[in-house]
C-alpha cells in the first residue's frame, strides 16, 4: 500500500507519542521501509512563549532528519503544519506550561505534524493532541 494523508498523519501521532528514544529510533525505521521519512523532537516550556520556538525545532528536526530539504517550500509546509497543530491545543494550553513531543512524517507530496503534550501546573497535567497536514512539494 501507498502511504497517502492518513498513514502519513498516523506516522506522526506515533512519533509524537513514543515514549523513549529506543521506540522513536524503532518507528523510525519501521515507517522508513514504508517509504515515510519521519522525524521527532522533545519540547517543553510555557505556551504562549514558546510558539515560535517549537515551530522552528519541527523544521530544524525536519531538515536534520532528511524529512525535508533546505527549500522555502519544504520548510513552510513543516512550519504551516506545526502552527496547524498549535492551534488545535490553544484553548487548554494558553497561560499554562506543555511538555511532550511533536512528531513530523513525510511521504512523497503528504507532510503531517503531530504535537502530543501534557499541559498544566504541577501534577495537574491534561493531554492535548494537534495535528497539521500540508502538502509539500515533491523531491
């Protein structure tokens, strides 16, 4: 089977969701013999300020990870992805703290971001997921 928009988009939760980097290196590879580049990234602070720095760890991760290549077209379909994602999480994250992991999966012209955070104060913690499609130009 062809990875379209829903196995791409999958591929991203389950980057987003692993839980050590032993089963991100694992999906990695899992998803890479399907044909879906995907690459993870760690991130926690407050939500409001911390915006503009996750957006730009999706891309830089993207890029690193040979996820997209260094073209403004790739890069502001990662960063349009990751902005998509953020604002599905706004309402129960402005104000408070997140923590968690944002996983990004590629699969010729379909580009998914996946954002999985706990958000809250102390032990107070709520889960939120967020999700992003774009479609990035072809290699």
């Amino acid at each position: 089977m062809i990875p379209q928009s829903k196995e791409v988009a999958i591929a991203a939760l389950k980057m987003a969701m692993s839980e050590s980097r032993e089963e991100e290196a694992a999906l990695k590879e899992k998803f890479l013999k399907q044909g879906v580049k995907t690459a993870a990234v760690d991130y926690g602070g407050e939500y409001i300020n911390s915006i503009k720095k996750i957006v730009e760890r999706a891309v830089v991760a993207a890029k690193r990870e040979g996820v997209i290549r260094e073209v403004h077209g790739d890069e502001g379909a990662v960063a349009g992805a990751t902005r998509e994602a953020l604002s599905q999480i706004a309402n129960k994250a402005v104000g408070l703290n997140i923590g968690g992991k944002i996983g990004i999966a590629r699969h010729g012209d379909h580009l998914s971001v996946a954002v999985f955070f706990g958000v809250g104060l102390l032990h107070l913690d709520e889960v939120a997921v967020g999700l992003g499609h774009r479609v990035a130009p072809k290699e």
